[in-house]
C-alpha cells in the first residue's frame, strides 16, 4: 500500500448540510426541526438538492427561501441540467440569483429510467462542466461539482473521470463534494489523485451516515460506490431493529470521520436525509475529540 502523500496539516472543523425538498407539510415541519437542530452548529452552507429534469425546481426554491428565512446560514441550490434545455436551465439559474442564491451545485443530474445510459438533450448543456461554463456566462455564482472516489459508472476510466473533475474545476467551479464512500482510504487516495492530477480546488468528502442498510445499497448500486462485506455483517438482521441501526450508524460514521480527520481533512459535507440526530452526533464527535 503505498503511504499516503497528500496531507494538509489539521485546521478547525467546518461541515455542510444537504437536505432534500420536503414533499408533504409534516416533512416541512420535521425538516424545520432538523434545520433548528444543526443550524447552531455554524455550517459554512446548507445545501437542497434538486430532482432530475426539473421535477422539484418549485419545491427546492420554496425550500431554500424557508431555509433563508429560518436561518442565517448561507444555502446553496443544487441544479441538474438533464432533460432540459440550455435555455431552461439558465432560467432557473436566473431565478436562483433573483432569490438572492449565490451558490450552486452544478449537476449533470442522471436519466430519469434508471440503468439507462445519458443522452443530452439536443438544446441542453452536455455535462456537467459545460452547464458549469454556462452558469459562468450568467452571474457570478460560487459554483460546487460533484466529484466520485470510486469512479462514476458513465466513466471510461478512473482517469477520464478525474479529467471530467478538472473540466469542471477549469470550467469555473471552485469546491467539490464527493459522492458517499464507507472507507477512509477510499477518499484520502482519491485526494492524493486529484492533488497529482493538479486539482487544487476543495474536496469535501460526502458523508452519509446510513440509517437504512437497504436504501444505502440501493443508492450505492446506482452510483457506483461500494459497500464493504464487514458493514453488510455489521447490519446483516437489524432491519427490525431501528434503535440498534442507528447506534451502529452513528458508530460506523464516527470511525469513518475519525479516520478522515486523523488523515488531515477538517471540513466535511453531510447527506442528512433531512434527519439531525446522527449528524448532530457525529459534529460533535468531530469537534471534541478524545
Ligand atoms: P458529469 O460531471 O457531467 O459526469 C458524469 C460522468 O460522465 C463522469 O463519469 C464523466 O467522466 C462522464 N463524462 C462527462 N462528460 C463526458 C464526455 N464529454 N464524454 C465522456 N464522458 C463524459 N442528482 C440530482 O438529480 N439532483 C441533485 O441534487 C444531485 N446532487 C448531487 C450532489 C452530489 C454531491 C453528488 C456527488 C451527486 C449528486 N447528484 C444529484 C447525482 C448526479 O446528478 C449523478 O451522479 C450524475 O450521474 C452525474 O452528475 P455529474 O454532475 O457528476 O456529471
């Protein structure tokens, strides 16, 4: 195994949130909760995802000005380009920046049947780093990408993805945010890779702390990242177990934290599935270590 080389010396810990747009009242209301749990800890950013092609443009707005109004942390507004055409993107772009949002995250976004392969729209932006040029040309937003440590499953090779980041990152972005990974290692090689590929942008590793060991396959399945044998025996009969599960997941998520912070990362990015409990724990783990 070849040592790690790439090690930027420890800083203060500094995280991110990403939530999802709520779909009924009552996940407003437990997304308002969430949000009221973790805005204290002073996250750089909050951030809202956004359904492919468009389908939840309305909520994530609504969201992000409810985040706005809730809080005084900056938010940031994920936007895909898939299904839609270049103008209809750069409108929601524009409507973005008439909101007051400063900060996309710059998505490729995936075809909405799943297993398929990606076609651009004939209008559209072609990938991720063309729709990052294109946000460039309307306002000068902060932009953030998407960046994969075990290699996103459209690449031709863990090379060419890595040349897809740096298109990106020249292109105009200027951070990065993995997608989820279980294994320290994992992330802090692909940070070595990328500081040998000349990306010097920010890469903040994705952390989802897994409540649901089925719905972390499926999301796995779907991304390409992989889930180790010793974390399929660590949930292998819980599935009725849920207190249990989050002890394990918490657990699991801590070690992995740990392990990166150890490895000289001090800002991380956290899926939150719209839930406080881990991530709150998990923060504060981070913060106050032994
Ligand atoms: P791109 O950077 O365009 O690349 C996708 C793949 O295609 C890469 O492997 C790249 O190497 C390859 N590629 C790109 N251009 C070319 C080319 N010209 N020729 C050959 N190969 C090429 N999805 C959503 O729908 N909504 C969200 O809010 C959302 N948020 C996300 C947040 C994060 C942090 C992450 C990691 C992912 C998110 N996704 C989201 C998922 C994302 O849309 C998918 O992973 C999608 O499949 C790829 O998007 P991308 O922006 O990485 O695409």
């Amino acid at each position: 195994v070849r040592p790690l080389s790439h090690v930027p010396a420890l800083g203060p810990v500094e995280v991110s949130f990403e939530f999802f747009p709520p779909k009924s009242t009552k996940m407003e209301d437990g997304l308002r909760q969430t949000v009221g749990a973790l805005a204290p800890l002073g996250p750089r950013f909050l951030s809202v995802t956004y359904g492919a092609g468009g389908s939840t443009r309305d909520r994530t707005l609504a969201t992000i000005a409810a985040l706005a109004h809730d809080t005084s942390v900056p938010v940031a507004a994920h936007l895909t380009c898939v299904d839609a055409t270049r103008g209809q993107v750069d409108d929601v772009a524009r409507a973005y920046w008439a909101a007051g949002i400063r900060h996309i995250v710059a998505l490729r976004g995936d075809p909405t049947t799943p297993g398929s392969r990606f076609v651009p729209h004939p209008d559209g932006y072609e990938n991720a780093a063309a729709l990052v040029a294109g946000l460039r040309r309307i306002a000068p937003f902060e932009i953030s990408v998407a960046a994969y440590p075990e290699t996103h499953p459209d690449a031709a090779s863990p090379q060419a993805d890595l040349d897809n980041l740096k298109a990106k990152i020249d292109a105009g972005a200027t951070r990065a945010i993995t997608q989820f990974f279980f294994e320290a290692e994992t992330f802090l090689r692909f940070r070595d890779r990328a500081a040998a590929a000349g990306i010097d942008a920010e890469i903040l590793p994705g952390i989802l702390p897994v409540a649901n060991i089925a719905q972390a396959y499926k999301f796995a399945d779907m991304c390409g990242a992989r889930v180790p044998d010793w974390m399929r025996r660590l949930f292998d009969g819980l599935d009725d177990q849920p207190a249990t599960r989050a002890l394990v997941t918490t657990a699991t998520a801590a070690e992995l934290c740990r392990q990166l912070r150890a490895g000289g990362v001090s800002r991380f990015h956290f899926y939150t599935l719209n839930r406080a409990e881990a991530c709150q724990a998990l923060c504060r783990l981070l913060v106050n270590p032994q």
